[in-house]
C-alpha cells in the first residue's frame, strides 16, 4: 500500500463545514487504511493501494458529494510528492524563522510560470513567489491578513484548483504520512 495525503480546498471556511471524523469515516468507508486528519482544514491521510492520484482525485470528489453532501476539490499528493515538496522549498530562512508566513500553493496542474510575469506586472508588493512544479511558495513577510496580493492573483486568473497550507501545516503533513 501507498501513503497518500489529500488536501481539501476551502473547507471549514466562509461557511463550508466539515467535522474531520465524517472524512475519516469516509476514508475508512472507501476501504482505505491508517486513516488520519490533520487540524480542521482538510487535511488527511491514509494509505491505499491506488498508484494514480488523479484517478484517486476523482473518486474521492464523487464520494465526498454522495456521503458528505460536499462538493469540493481534493488535490492529492503520495509521500514521495510531500518530500520533494519539503525539499524544494526556495524560502528555507522562512521555513525556520517564520513558517506560518510562508504558504505552499497545491495545484492539481504544473503551474504556468508565465503567471508570475503578468502579476509581476500588475502587482509590487513585498511577498516573493516561487512556482516548482505543481506547487507555488509564497513568502508573506507582512503576513497574509496584510497581503493584497491574494486579490491581484485572483484578477490574473490563477488557477482556482488549488489550496494553500502553511510551512507549519505541510511540515505536520508530512510528519504524518511518514516522510
């Protein structure tokens, strides 16, 4: 069996909640094993014998709706993933001097680089962007409450498959699927 993580897009915000014991349940139900939550953000773990995340993607987006009555993207990672994710932060004085201001961006996609040019262009704040693969860091020195930056991304299109965790949370992750 493979250890998988799967990050749930805005849940338990603006509205949207989910109590972590029915993801577990649904996990369990699904027949996956080790079965774990991280915090109330949509964080889980779990081991399965699927090899394909976006075929694991899928079937965890139409179980979600069936028996949660939630309707929301997941963006699955396998534990290889996680450790090149920690291991390809650009931002690593951050990581250890301020890790709730550095996000990890999960996208479901590589990230188009080219996004960074248009916002660049539209856009001079204080916070450092660095895309590496399917995953965009984001060093917010001023703190993310503070950051206009969110709403520039949103104006330049950046993909809506995506959520955010912070260094703290990704490090906690990966503790957890055993990376």
């Amino acid at each position: 069996m493979k250890r998988w993580a799967a990050l749930l897009r805005g849940v338990n915000v603006g509205g949207r909640k989910l109590a972590m014991a029915d993801l577990r349940a649904m996990l369990a139900g699904m027949g996956f094993a080790d079965v774990a939550t991280l915090l109330a953000s949509g964080n889980a773990t779990f081991s399965a014998d699927a090899r394909d995340a976006a075929t694991l993607e899928a079937a965890l987006e139409s179980e979600s709706a069936k028996t949660l009555g939630l309707v929301t993207d997941y963006l699955v990672r396998d534990a290889a993933e996680i450790a090149e994710v920690m291991a390809a932060n650009p931002f690593p004085e951050v990581a250890k001097t301020r890790p709730n201001q550095l996000i990890v961006m999960f996208h479901r996609d590589p990230f188009d680089t080219k996004m960074l040019d248009t916002l660049a262009s539209r856009y001079d704040g204080p916070e450092r962007l660095r895309a590496i693969g399917r995953e965009l860091y984001i060093d917010f020195p001023d703190g993310q409450g503070r950051s206009n930056l969110v709403p520039e991304m949103a104006k330049c299109k950046f993909p809506r498959v995506a959520t955010g965790r912070n260094w703290n949370t990704v490090g906690k992750i990966a503790a957890q699927i055993g990376v």
